[in-house]
C-alpha cells in the first residue's frame, strides 16, 4: 500500500484485510477427528522429545547443541495426537522461544501423572530451574501442564500455564460427547483403528470390516491392521504398531484420570474454544489460588490451537523483561559454516 491508502485505512477495512490473510472460518470437526487429524511421516521426528518450533524469537531451524538454556521458553504439551503440527500457526506470532514436548510411542499406556512427570524431569534436566516458567497445554495437554507445573512449584518455580482448549474438567465430557457414536469398547476399538488407517493412507479400506470381525482381541485387530497397512504406508510396522496402539491408549487414560491436585501458586490463562462449557467460580478457585483470567476463541475445540487469537494472547501475559529484550533483541538468523564451505566460499571470493 502506499502512503495515502494506509492514511485512509477504516477499522472496517482492516477488518476485511486481515479475512484474506488470516484462516478465520474453521471446518467443524466431529468424532475422532477432533482429536486425531495428522500422522506424522517422519518416525524420527514423531517420537522426539522435544522439538523446537520457529517462532519470532528464534528459530526451529537450530540444532540440537545450540540448545540455549539462559533462554524462557513455552513449552507446550500437545493433545491426544502428541505432536507439534498443530502449533506451527500460533509459534510463528510468539515473542519467545518455545518448544514442544512429544509424548513419544513406547509407551501407549502411560498415565497422564506418569507423563507430567518424564516431562518435568526434561524441563528440568534441559531447561534447568528458571524464576518463572511459562507452559500451554492443549485438549489432553491441560491436565497434563497441570500436573507438570505442580512439580516446577515443589522446586520453588512459579509461572503462568495457559489452558487452550477448554476447562480442565471438561475433558472426560467433551470426550465422551465425541465420542458417543461407539457404544461398546469394542466399537471404539475398531472405530480407532479404522480412523488412523484412514489417517495414514488417506482412504478408507472398504475390507477392514470384516477383517476386524474376525479378530477376538485388541492385540490381534492391531497386527491385522499392520499386515494389512504394509505396502500401502511407508512407515515400519514397528512405527505403525505403535502409532494405533497409542492411540487407543491415551483416550483411555484420558477417560480415566481424575485430578487430585491441590491449587496451584501459578496464574492460569484459560483460552476457552468455541460452545466449550463455561468453568465455574468454584471450579476456577479450585485450579488456583494465584489470578485466573479467561479469553474466548472463535475456533472450536479441534482447532482451538490455529485461532489467530492465540499467539496474542500468550504473548500479553509475558513479562514485561522478556518483552523488552525481545524488543531490543537482533533477529538475524546466523548460519554456521563447517571448515570445507567456509574454504569454498573464501576461494570463490577471491
């Protein structure tokens, strides 16, 4: 634009500006879809535990050793899924680094206190003890980020734990509400498997069916689906065995848990989807003793993550420091040079 348009510029114009750029319509996702919409092709990168997302503040393109620890980061605990897909949107608009904790795929049964506590020990062991700490768990992330910053508070840490999706006792319902189209725990089961073979082959196999009537136990569905995927996934029957029976085993876990958390000391910024329950004052007291504010998003519980409201509003409960520094901060990418290029590179100069 040049200078005489943007003087002219109407909040209503700006408005419809920002419709072309920013995605502010959201397909309704239903089922397991809400839950389950990615299968990342990458086996090394799906079972990582920890990895690093671009954000304004740095980028995800650093390699592992130049891990900075005297950096504050958010990390984020994903849902069900258990990767970081979803948050590439809302890390792009971050003013801090930020990283996110993979659950990983060896173990399908883990609880979620188990998994808040692997988690704890890598933000402890890579990040180190901060003043503040700021976490975000997203759908089954929220008990999860719950349960870790318990543990950061019995280490003297307090932080702020942003909440996206909805309230953390809504979780069992907003499941059971999704899922409600399987009656029995055996048409969950095969709803699942049929759901993530869909997922990693991009149709769905018209055979499955009767194939899964034939099957009389959880395991043996699972390696028939396995036979079945091989030559039409690239993925190791290892990796592909792996991926159904998480699958199942984190809703199961997710249905089971139940908080026995006292309040916590951290402040708690819920990010409440689209037709999410309301908490109430007495649930809200009950997840803290520290301040409690609540933001309304346009996007419902599936995307809940890609609502351009996000980034925004994590970055306004940043502390102030941290926003001056990034403010201040050179944004250049560096890029390291091995010996060899370094030595083309001169010789081609010359």
């Amino acid at each position: 634009m040049n200078e005489e348009n943007v003087k002219a510029l109407t909040i209503q114009r700006i408005r419809e500006i920002g419709d072309t750029v920013i995605p502010t319509k959201f397909k309704e996702l239903k089922g397991l879809d809400t839950f389950y919409t990615h299968v990342e092709p990458d086996e090394l990168l799906a079972t990582t535990e920890i990895v690093l997302v671009s954000t304004q503040a740095s980028s995800a393109s650093k390699r592992d050793d130049e891990f900075d620890v005297n950096q504050t980061y958010l990390c984020i605990v994903p849902g069900l899924e258990g990767l970081h897909n979803r948050f590439d949107y809302m890390c792009e608009r971050l003013k801090l680094s930020a990283l996110v904790l993979q659950p990983g795929l060896d173990r399908p049964n883990e609880t979620i206190q188990e998994t808040a506590k692997k988690y704890a020990e890598v933000f402890l062991k890579r990040i180190g003890h901060k003043d503040k700490f700021y976490i975000l768990g997203y759908e089954w992330g929220i008990p999860v980020a719950l349960e870790v910053a318990f543990i950061l508070e019995s280490q003297g840490m307090i932080g702020t734990i942003f909440c996206v999706g909805l309230e953390p006792e809504e979780l069992k319902v907003a499941l059971e509400e999704e899922l409600n189209e399987y009656k029995t725990e055996e048409e969950l089961e095969n709803g699942v498997l049929k759901h993530m073979f869909k997922l990693m082959t991009g149709d769905k196999y018209t055979g499955l069916d009767e194939m899964l009537r034939g099957c009389s136990s959880w395991e043996k569905k699972v390696e028939e689906c396995v036979r079945t995927l091989l030559g039409r996934v690239s993925h190791s029957a290892q990796y592909t065995r792996a991926l159904l029976q998480a699958a199942l085993g984190r809703i199961a876990e997710a249905r089971r848990y139940s908080s026995a958390l006292p309040p916590l000391r951290s402040r708690v910024v819920l990010l409440r989807s689209r037709r999410a329950v309301p908490a109430s004052p007495q649930q809200l007291d009950a997840l803290t003793s520290g301040e409690v504010s609540v933001h309304e998003l346009s996007a419902p519980l599936g995307h809940a993550a890609r609502d351009a409201r996000c980034a925004a509003i994590v970055n306004s409960y940043l502390d102030p420091e941290l926003l001056h520094n990034f403010h201040n901060k050179n944004l250049c990418d560096t890029y390291l040079l091995n010996a060899d290029t370094f030595m083309n590179f001169t010789n081609e100069f010359d």
